[in-house]
C-alpha cells in the first residue's frame, strides 16, 4: 500500500483479545483492549511488568508464537485487517511499514557483520534499491541519529559500539525503510539516563522528522510523558484507563494510576514525612484473575458486590468523550482528596563516622591487544583519588553513569579487589589492601551487598530459609541450627515475607520477593554498612516503593550505613541523605542531597539531572543532552575527565580544562565540587528542575 493515500487512523486495535494454550489450560494474556494510533502520533502503553503490554506489540506484528492466538477483537493497520493477510502480505508490510525496536540492541544485530551491511539490506529487500543508494541511505540514516564519524560507524562490527551507539543503529535500521509505524518496547531501559535523554529526544526529533506513529511500551511514567500524546495504562491484561497525557496524568480516574502515581518519587517527596505509597499486595497470576475488577483485591475503594460482579466495561468520563476509565465507581471517587498520610516516620540520628576512604586509586593493567596477549601494558584508571566519609544511619548516594567507577569501588570496598593506592577504614581499621579470603568474619559481616539483579544471588536449588540460614552459619551467628532457624524466621519478618516462604524455591517468588531474600541475608549478620548497587532497578515501580521504603525501615532499625550506587536520581533524592556524584573515575561532586539538587552545580551533575524524566505536567525543567559518548577509561582525555562534553567549558579562560585535572573547591557546608568555572558562574546559575506553579512541598 503506498504511504500517502491513508488518512485513518495507522493502527487501530478495537477489542483485542489474546490468549497462550498450554497442554493444561487456555490462558487468557489481553484482554479487551482497544487503542488507536492516529497519523504521526505517538501513543505511550505503560504498565508493570506482566500486564500484556508486550504481547499487544507481539500481536501486531502477528509473532505470537505457535501457543499464542488471537480469541477476539482485531488489528487493524491503515484499515485493513492484519489477521486476515497472507503470510507473503504480512512479510511486504513488517519491517518496511512495520518496524520494532527491542529493549536489548545487540538481539537485532548480527555480530558478524558490519553495521553498514545490516542497514543496507533493508531497502535492498524491502524496496528493492541497489547497493550504492542503500549504501547512501544508510549513511543519511546514521547522521541522522547524531552518530559520530557516520563512514567509520558503518564500517565497524557492533561489538565495536557503545549500548547508546547500538540502540541508535537499531533505531536506524528501523527508519531505513520509513515505516508508517514503530513500536518501540522499553528502547532505554538498559541504558544510561543521559544516554536515555539522548535516545529519547532523538525518537521525537525523527517522529516529527518522517511523520512516523510510534507506539512506546515502557514502566517509566517521566519517559511517557516526555515522548508522548496520548497515554493507555494497562494492568493484568486489560487496558484500565485512556486519554491524553495531561487528562491521566493532571486528572486521573482509575484507582490503579493513582496507585502508580503514589509509589513513585516525585521532586518535593519526602522519605520521613510522605514516604512512598507501595500498591498493597501482588499482580494476580493470569489464570488466577478475581471476577469483575481486576484491581480489585488491591484496591482502596474496592466495594464487595459491585466491584467484584461480572464483566467491567471502558467508559467515557463525562464531559470528555478522549478520556476513558475502566471503573464502575470512578464518577463517586474523589479524586483531588489529599493524601491521607501514612504515619510519619522519624528520621534516625546520624551517627559516627563508621567508614573513611582516603585519596583511594584503583587501576588495572590490561595488555594493549588484549586478545593476543603481548604489545605494551596499557592502565585502566577505575578509581582515582576518592577521598570521602560515610556515618551510622546515613544514607550516601553513589551516583554515575556505567563506567564512572561505581562497581569498582563496591569490590574494592568488599574485598574482592584490592585498592592500588589510599586507605579505606572501617571503624579505624585499614581494610582498603586486604582481600576478602584475608578479612576477618565479623569485617565480613559488616560490609555486605544487596545485588542489582535478585535473579542472579540465590541459588536455584536451596530453599529460601536454607540460603539465609547459610549465611548465618558463615557469619558464626547462634549457637545451634535451633538458634539461626528462629533468626531466620525474623529476618523473614524483617523484610516482610510470610514465614511459610522458608521453604519456598527461588522460581517461586516474584523479582521483589526474591530482592527481599537477598536483603534479608544482607542483613543476616548485622551489618554496619549495605552497599546497595542499583537494588531497585530491575523491579517494577509498585515494587520498587516497596523495596525502598523496606530498606530506609530497617536502617532506621538497624542504624545501618547504606551507600546506595544508582542512576535513577529521582530514588536517590527521595532516599539519600548525601550525594556523591562520579565521573570516570572522580568524585566531581559531594554534597547533601538539598546541596547537590540545587544550583550551583557541576556541569556533569546539571546534565545528569536534566536528563531524569519525571512524571509530572507541572515540573519545569532545563534542557541539557550530553553530546558525544563517555570517554573509556583506558585512554582518558587531558586535564578534566569531562571536558569533552562539558557545555561551559568556554567560560574558563585559556586551555585550563584540557590541560589540568581541576582542584577539589569547597563551597559553603563542606559542599565540595570538582571544576575549573570561575565563581561569578557558579554563583549565577539557575535550577534545573522547577515545580512549575506549584512550589516544592
């Protein structure tokens, strides 16, 4: 079908239904679900993990599977059914009218062939172009997606790109044939927020650029607000509510939005005063459904005998017929009633000084050609001169893009590397050169670790009750097995899981289940420091309330240190009560959280928080995207590590930036920030992020 004759609407799915058949039983994945895509408009469908969004993408490009079948409802693209096309049909139509971006890059990328082969074959098959002007497409196509030195990226294997660079040719590839749609699921969930500000700004530029329809699945409220018109929120398999991104996000009206709302951390959020709101319960399984309402059981405004009887239709709201809401109460609800709060937690005092690092280096030796071994040592610097302190019940965020040093810095703080230079002490003991299989068990048990991925710390095969109980026998903690049984029954209750979960497997827990275990050994042995690295980010947004509020609870308990690595800047300025930001190895800035949110900042911390999505209509913010990739620490530039992409490196005078590492400066209240700019520069900069008509609370 050529591309300009339709003026419909591109995509429009109308009562979708869509179930996957298993020997036992039928079980039913969308249902119901109904949403358009209009020309050149980009529609955001969100919802937690589980919720169909995918298998809505998976239904429109008719790749179910050989389990999965559409029961109901239809597709429709340009007008036309896509259940009803032919195989050879649907072929004509993915791809070049069609085209998807997966959230992993390197699964649509062959790695045995360069780039400019992959991007060429598209219009070869698809429109039928010859080589050299595939060849010139495909480097228009490049440009266009901001990639550096276009010739030398075409030429170079994926292996040789960045993960920002790869998603960007991916993205390329998809715009190769100009499709009149893209489906683009969760494209920046595995990257870096600048990278992701980066990504996104991109997506819109080209949408408008080639009047393409997109239809963006992510869990990431800010995302769809920044990228899209209209917004469908979905939960356990249905579409719940429907409208333009200022009627959901300014005036919603289902319960579940305002759940999700309420369990992400907004700027003015409070960890004491108005600690997060985590949706009570969990996601029903698909054969498991409760009748009428699927949000039902998790509901606060659920009533037996209405909500819980037969089948609940989409309606319009009164008034606005764009504006629909899957509840039968919706119309009763008040929806602008303040929060009731919960109570209000106090904030432990901070202590003693329980951990100093001083002037700490880490570098590696790498051979120069690696693969082959022999040719010269090159030094990869991970760490450079950290000098910091972290005190009891205090909370420092560790925050950096991938690559700055974070990780590092967590293996050498527990053993499993060992520092190159500097101190680390703890409790005025010098731990910074002793390897793990050195440390002594109760300096083991001090320093623990809650993991990024739940997924890859448990061990398939033992019960979650023997994992913890391990890891107190490791710790030397009880006199008998009696003893670390009862202990582990309360370090179930510490982190809110049913004692009946000791003797559950691993597969049988959710990812924040799971999350939960790993933090319950963390604190198995009373641990006077968690290094959590990204604990949060694998998890959904409901969960991810929940976990965090979980860990500031028992910190409050405990008197715990929790040095919190992330990129997320939203949890980080909910949560933290300092913040330490890395770049390529340095400490570029530290200050509480009040000091390193608020003007002056360092140019790195600038970009960092203008790149955060928030969720909010009302926040107004600056717009910074970081050009360019971070620099590899193997072969980092002169003078100041982020000068390469600093956008005020031209108000310092001469070559200052290229040819010296800038001084430590201390700024009023041991604020400490690492840069060349003048005074006069720091002292006239604006926020970043303001709350529009609405003051910060």
């Amino acid at each position: 079908m050529p591309k300009t004759d339709y003026d419909g609407p591109i995509l429009e799915i109308d009562k979708l239904s869509i179930s996957f058949f298993t020997r036992l039983r039928e079980i039913p994945a969308v249902m119901d679900f109904s949403v358009s895509v209009k020309p050149g408009e980009a529609v955001g469908l969100v919802g937690e993990s589980g919720c169909g969004k995918s298998t809505v993408a998976l239904g429109v490009m008719q790749d179910l599977g050989k389990n999965g079948r559409i029961v109901g409802g239809s597709i429709k693209f340009k007008g036309q059914d896509l259940g009803e096309m032919s195989d050879a049909e649907l072929r004509s139509i993915r791809g070049s009218e069609i085209a998807m971006i997966y959230q992993e890059p390197m699964a649509s990328l062959n790695p045995a062939m360069k780039i400019g082969r992959q991007l060429m074959e598209v219009p070869m098959i698809h429109a039928g172009m010859s080589e050299k002007e595939a060849y010139d497409r495909a480097l228009m196509v490049v440009t266009d997606v901001k990639l550096p030195d276009p010739k030398r990226i075409l030429e170079a294997y994926p292996h040789q790109l960045s993960g920002g660079q790869q998603q960007r040719i991916v993205i390329a590839m998809a715009l190769m044939s100009e499709p009149s749609l893209l489906i683009l699921d969760e494209p920046t969930t595995a990257l870096d927020v600048t990278v992701e500000a980066a990504v996104v700004e991109l997506v819109k530029d080209l949408g408008k650029k080639y009047g393409t329809s997109m239809l963006f699945i992510s869990h990431n409220l800010g995302l769809v607000l920044e990228t899209c018109d209209r917004i469908c929120v979905m939960y356990s398999g249905e579409a719940v509510e429907r409208g333009s991104i200022e009627d959901v996000f300014d005036e919603m009206q289902h319960p579940y939005t305002q759940a999700l709302f309420r369990s992400i951390p907004l700027p003015g959020a409070d960890k004491n005063a108005r600690p997060l709101i985590a949706i009570p319960g969990n996601f029903p399984l698909p054969h498991e459904r409760p009748k009428g309402c699927n949000f039902g059981p998790r509901c606060d405004y659920f009533e037996a005998g209405r909500c819980d009887q037969g089948y609940i239709p989409m309606q319009d709201v009164q008034g606005n017929e764009r504006h629909a809401t899957r509840c039968v109460k919706f119309d009763e609800i008040d929806w602008q009633a303040p929060l009731e709060l919960a109570e209000v937690k106090k904030k432990g005092e901070i202590g003693e000084v329980v951990l100093r690092i001083d002037n700490l280096k880490k570098y590696y030796q790498v051979a120069a050609n690696a693969m082959f071994g022999g040719g010269d040592t090159k030094v990869v610097k991970a760490n450079e001169t950290l000098s910091f302190e972290a005190r009891e019940s205090e909370t420092l965020a560790i925050v950096g893009e991938s690559g700055c040093g974070k990780s590092t810095f967590a293996k050498v703080l527990m053993g499993l590397e060992t520092a190159t230079d500097g101190t680390i002490t703890l409790d005025g003991e010098g731990i910074g050169d002793v390897p793990i299989e050195n440390r002594t068990t109760q300096n083991v048990a001090d320093i623990q670790m809650v993991f990024q991925n739940p997924f890859d710390t448990l061990n398939p095969s033992m019960t979650v009750g023997r994992q913890i109980v391990r890891a107190l026998e490791i710790f030397k903690i009880g006199k008998s097995e009696k003893d670390r049984w009862q202990r582990m029954l309360e370090l179930l209750d510490l982190v809110k899981l049913p004692r009946e979960f000791a003797t559950r497997m691993p597969r049988q827990l959710s990812g924040g289940q799971k999350q939960r275990v790993g933090i319950a050994r963390a604190f198995a042995g009373d641990a006077r420091i968690v290094v959590a690295d990204e604990p949060v980010s694998a998890l959904d947004v409901s969960v991810q309330a929940a976990v965090t509020d979980l860990l500031m609870e028992i910190q409050r308990e405990q008197k715990t240190t929790l040095l919190f690595i992330s990129h997320d800047l939203s949890i980080v300025r909910y949560l933290s009560d300092r913040v330490m930001v890395m770049y390529l190895g340095h400490v570029v800035e530290l200050g509480t959280t009040d000091q390193v949110f608020s003007p002056p900042y360092h140019p790195y911390t600038e970009a960092l928080l203008s790149a955060v999505p928030i969720a909010d209509t009302k926040v107004k913010k600056k717009h910074i995207v970081l050009e360019g990739d971070i620099p590899s620490a193997m072969n980092p530039p002169s003078g100041c590590p982020f000068q390469t992409r600093c956008g005020w490196k031209s108000k310092v005078a001469g070559n200052l930036c290229e040819t010296e590492v800038p001084p430590v400066r201390m700024l009023e209240g041991q604020h400490q920030i690492k840069c060349h700019l003048p005074q006069a520069e720091f002292d006239g900069m604006e926020p970043v992020i303001e709350m529009g008509d609405v003051a910060a609370e």
